[in-house]
C-alpha cells in the first residue's frame, strides 16, 4: 500500500508539473486562438535556462525565479515579433510557425548544451525525504506539489478577481468588442501569450531536479499538454488542473502496475473522457 500511496502522491506532483504547462497552453488558444506546437519547446529552454543559472550560481531559488521571467520576456518578444503576424491566419499556419520556432529552439539548445542530457540537483534544504509513519516521501517533491498550488492558486485569482482576467475571458469571447471598449488588445494579447509561457517555463524549472533535462523532452511535453487540454476542456482553468492531475496520477500508478503501457494510458484516459463529453470535462460547445 505504501508503494501505490507513494505513486499517486507522485502522480499529484507530475500532475501539479503538468497543469502548469497545460494551463498556459489553454490560456493562450482560449484568448488568442491560436494553436502554439512551440510551447514545449518553451519549457525545455526554461528547464536549460535553470540549469545554466544553477552551474553559474549555485542557487536554485535564484534559477526558480530568473529562468520563467526570462522565458516570458522571449516569449513577449517572439509574439511581438512574428507570432501577432500569423493571428489571423488559419491554423495551419500557426502550427507551421509555431513548429518552426519548436525546432530553431530545440537546435540552438543542442548547439549549446549538447546533445546529452543534463541534471539539476534539488537545492540543499530540500534533499531529505519526510517521514509519516512506515510512509517516507522527498522533501522537494512535496515542493514541488505545495508551489505549484500556490501558483495555482495565484493564477486563479488573477484570471478570476483582476481587471486584467475580466478582459482575458472577455477578450475570449469577443476580442473586438473589447477592442472598441477602448482596451488595447494587442497589448492584452501580449501579456497573455507571455504570462503562458512563462508557465511552461516554470515547470520545466520544477521538473528538472525530477525528470532530468534532455534536448528531445520537447514534443513528449507538447502531447502531454494536449492531452490534459482535450481531457480538461479548452480555454478552462479547472479543466486544466483536473485535467493535468488525472494524467498525472494514471500515469505515475500504471508504471508501477504495467510499466510498458503507462504512457499508452494517458492517451487511453483522454479517448475515455471524449466518449463520455466531446469538449472536455469543463469545456464548452
């Protein structure tokens, strides 16, 4: 029993990792619609960008918050840049763009980093595990969980109790009008993109001391988020976090059960729920 315990708490975390990559994902088409294929691209190069911070300084914490704040600062001048060109235009494009900027993102890290994976220590104060009876769990992963909530937490309240979040879902629903309501969109558009990407970059800086770091992590992330997006609903926060912890805990339990088939169960959970509801658990029509 305490194995399977010490898998769904881990699946919590990864599920935690993940509602933080998907959530960004879901913002970004739930405003913008616009499909981004570069978003797990972004949270490699936030994962890299934590791991050059700590080989430089030797602190985490300092990795935590430089390294998104940076990825949303790319991100912002990427949508500046090329990504507000290609809004209009329809999805294919987008996915063209987007998997262009995937594969220049994924180059450049191979040129930088090299080819072979790297790894990232938790910081000292949290390499310990904590013990609950016969139950022993690391102290980072539970960290991990506990700031992930928090951000969540911050994010939900953001988007739900702000000026900024009431224009985000309004601007979801009719950009235009919103528009003539004397709201700079473009701008509005560019936060938005940049606050979801930074996300991602945020769990790539969570997941490395846990996952490692590799520079082909890239598309598996962008599948998982599609994943939690298609199985939580498009453009929905709680869908995001229900979403993100259903494919966490599947998977963590089934590679403990059925090692073989624990990544082929994540796809098998997201076609159950599309039988039962097409849009999501949260999504709309």
């Amino acid at each position: 029993m305490n194995l399977y315990l010490f898998q769904v708490v881990n699946g919590i975390g990864l599920g935690m990792i993940y509602f933080l990559i998907s959530v960004g994902l879901s913002i970004i088409f739930g405003l913008l619609n616009f499909v981004n294929f570069a978003h797990g691209a972004f949270y490699l190069l936030g994962a890299y960008l934590s791991y050059t911070a700590v080989s430089i300084t030797g602190n985490y914490w300092l990795a935590l918050i430089v390294a998104p704040l940076c990825i949303a600062f790319f991100a912002w001048v990427c949508e500046r840049t090329l990504i507000k060109r290609v809004y209009h235009l329809p999805h294919t494009y987008q996915i063209l763009v987007t998997l262009g900027v995937a594969l220049i993102i994924q180059e450049v890290c191979i040129s930088i980093w090299g080819p072979i994976g790297k790894s990232i220590s938790p910081p000292d104060s949290l390499k310990g595990v904590l013990q609950i009876g016969d139950f022993y769990y690391p102290q980072y992963r539970l960290f991990v969980i506990a700031f992930a909530a928090v951000v969540a937490l911050l994010v939900w309240l953001l988007l739900d109790k702000t000026k900024f979040g009431a224009l985000v879902r309004a601007g979801s629903e009719d950009a235009e009008t919103v528009s003539l309501l004397g709201t700079h969109t473009h701008r509005l558009f560019s936060i938005t993109f940049a606050l979801g990407v930074g996300l991602a970059g945020l769990a790539g800086v969570l997941a490395a001391p846990i996952k490692g770091i590799h520079p082909f992590v890239g598309p598996e992330v962008l599948g998982i988020a599609f994943v939690v997006v298609v199985i939580g609903g498009m453009g929905s926060f709680t869908g995001a976090l229900v979403g993100g912890l259903i494919v966490g805990i599947v998977q963590s339990v089934m590679s403990t059960l059925w090692p073989q088939g624990a990544s082929l169960m994540i796809y098998g959970a997201m076609a159950f729920v599309i039988l039962l509801r097409p849009y999501g658990l949260f999504g709309r029509a």
